[in-house]
C-alpha cells in the first residue's frame, strides 16, 4: 500500500495487522480442535486512508501529524470481526 502519510510506519500497521490474524487464527484452529463451533465467520482488515485519518484527526482536534495519527487515534489499522 503506497500512502505518503504514514511513510515507513505502513509497514508497523500491516505487522499489527498480521499479528492480530495470527492470534484470532490460532483461536479459530483451536476451538475447531476441541469440537467447538467456530467463533468467526471471517475477518476484513484495513489500513485507514490517508483521508480519512487526516478527517478523523480535524475532527479530534488533534494537529495533522503521523505521530498523532498513530497514538491519538486508535483505527488506524483494524480487523472487523463478524463473531
């Protein structure tokens, strides 16, 4: 993903991503092990646009930085589970 706002740290949001796949993977795989129901259907994943972030943020009243942007603003990157 190419995204000049959050510069190098595109590649932190997508390890948080992965990491978060991993463990709800490990939680799926689990539970089906143990002959329980499977808890999620399926996972969809995004890196919030740079648009979007930046509206998030004016809206927060929060200065358009990245460092904002990555500690004021929880949503950056996120998982919608459909439990």
């Amino acid at each position: 993903m190419e995204n000049s706002f959050y510069k190098g740290s595109i590649v932190l949001l997508e390890g948080a991503i992965a990491n978060i796949n991993a463990k709800l993977d490990i939680i799926r795989k689990y539970r089906l092990v143990k002959g329980k129901q499977d808890p999620i259907e399926h996972i969809i994943y995004r890196i919030k646009s740079e648009e979007s972030m930046k509206d998030k943020l004016a809206r927060k009243g929060y200065e358009m930085t990245l460092e904002n942007a990555l500690t004021k603003v929880y949503d950056a990157a996120r998982n919608e589970n459909n439990l």
